[in-house]
C-alpha cells in the first residue's frame, strides 16, 4: 500500500506492475491486496484534539476512536484465507479431507470449531487399521493440501530430498558429518542441491541453484528448514512457505548470501 499510495503520479495499472516487480508477487496477488488495503484505509483523517480547542471540521473525537479499520481487515482477511482453504480442501480426496477436518477440529465447509478427534476416533470411522495407519495419512494429506494452496497460487512451497549422508565416529559414538539434499520449488525445473555440515565455518553451502530459484530465496529457506529439523534428518518432505517469505526477493535484487560449495583441496591438488 505504500507504494500503491506514493506514486500517485502512474495509473492504477503502473503502480500494481510496480509492486509486482518490487515484491514478487503475482499480479492477481498485488490486485487482491490493493483492493483489501483501500477497503480497510480509514476514511476520514483522525485529528486528536485537547479539552480546551476546538474540533477541526471532519476530525473524530479520542474518545469515539475504537481501533479502526484492525478488525476489518483482519476479518476480510479471514474471508479470503476460508476461500482458500475451501477450495484446497475440495481438491483433495474426501477421506484426506475429512482426516484433516476431524484431526484439526475444523469444517472446511462452513468452518465451525470443534473438538479435535483422536487418531484411534478418526480410524474407527474410516475403518483404518489403527491410530499409526492415521497419522501417516495425516502427513500425506497435509502435503496434498499445501500443494494444493501453492496451485491456487495462496503460499509457495519447495520439496527437499535426501541424497547424501555423511556418519563419522567420534569416541565411539556415529556422528552425522555432512547431509546433502537436493531441493525443487514447486513446479517443475531442475532441482538444486544444498549441502549442511554440522561444524565448520560454512553450515550451510550450495552446491548448485534449481532451475527456478535465480536469486537463491529458496536455497535461503530451505537452509532455514534443515535448521529446524534440529538433527532429525528426513528422507523427503513437501514444506509450504508463505509468500510474504519470498516476496522481498526478486532476480534483479538479490543474489544467494549463502556461499557456494567448493570442495576441500588436497595436498596433491592446485
């Protein structure tokens, strides 16, 4: 909104292709955030005022102002994130739905709360051989759901797969050295590949950016998602990323902060 509103100058149009190249952001995306932030602007200016002036002409008194325009974009906002989730939800298969629905306490449809039902609940509805068989279900539908969400163009994601460990000894005791994981935007492309080691100066290197990833914004994210698995390693996993996340980023204004991998010379080499 702040550069929607300081370039007064350009048509509606120019401003929203500006903040498109600015954010990031797809220009369905700008349009819909333009149109929410003018309808929650306040529309008449708020002039305090002492006991002993007089009221300018059009100003709100202090004590009529009840934090204005907050609760309204808060619940537009809420409109939009349910039109989301509604869609998402419907695009997944009834039985992933319902486990999600039943497992968070929340109607996709009309989104009522209610209390969250148990794994061994959700399985003796399904008719599912346990609370184990649920649970994995579970993860699987929050990634067909998040994927979803990234299709409707409400979050991006990126997917990361393990494709090399290194375990040393260190007194006895298996250590992990190095873990490697190629990674892919969602979408198709190339995929990229990050390297962590757990000592050293560089934690974090990259071997080579994906396809679509030219500024390096995903590598950063995803070396923050190796971060928080805290040692716990997956295999393979889906991870959505807000969009905000991202939108800073863009090919003409940034470049990967995270060093390239180079690999350790020998004494033989040169």
């Amino acid at each position: 909104m702040g550069i929607y509103n300081n370039n007064l100058e350009l048509s509606a149009n120019e401003r929203i292709a500006l903040i498109v190249k600015e954010t990031g952001f797809t220009e369905e995306k700008v349009t819909e955030l333009v149109a929410i932030g003018k309808a929650t602007e306040y529309p008449i200016g708020i002039i305090p005022t002492e006991d002993d002036e007089e009221e300018v002409e059009g100003a709100i008194p202090d004590e009529l102002i009840e934090d204005p325009s907050v609760s309204l974009f808060q619940e537009v906002w809420r409109s939009i994130c349910r039109e989301y989730f509604r869609k998402a939800a419907d695009n997944i298969s009834p039985k992933d739905k319902q486990i999600l629905s039943l497992s968070l306490g929340v109607c996709f449809d009309c989104f009522g709360i209610f209390k969250p039902s148990t794994y061994a609940e959700i399985a003796l509805k399904q008719g599912a051989s346990g609370e184990k068989s649920i649970e994995k279900k579970r993860k699987t539908a929050i990634e067909k759901f998040a994927k979803e969400l990234c299709a409707l163009s409400f979050c991006d994601g990126v997917t990361l797969k393990q494709t090399n460990m290194t375990i040393v000894k260190e007194k006895g005791e298996k250590k992990v050295q190095s873990v490697t994981y190629a990674y892919t935007p969602y979408g198709e492309g190339e995929a990229g590949e990050i390297i962590h080691t757990t000592s050293g100066k560089h934690r974090f290197q990259i071997i080579r950016l994906a396809e679509n990833d030219g500024t390096g914004a995903y590598a950063e994210h995803v070396a923050k998602i190796i971060r928080y698995m805290n040692g716990t390693y997956l295999k393979e996993k889906f991870y959505a990323i807000p969009l905000e996340e991202l939108a800073k980023v863009n090919r003409e204004n940034a470049k990967p902060s995270l060093p390239f991998y180079k690999k350790p010379s020998t004494i033989e080499q040169k």
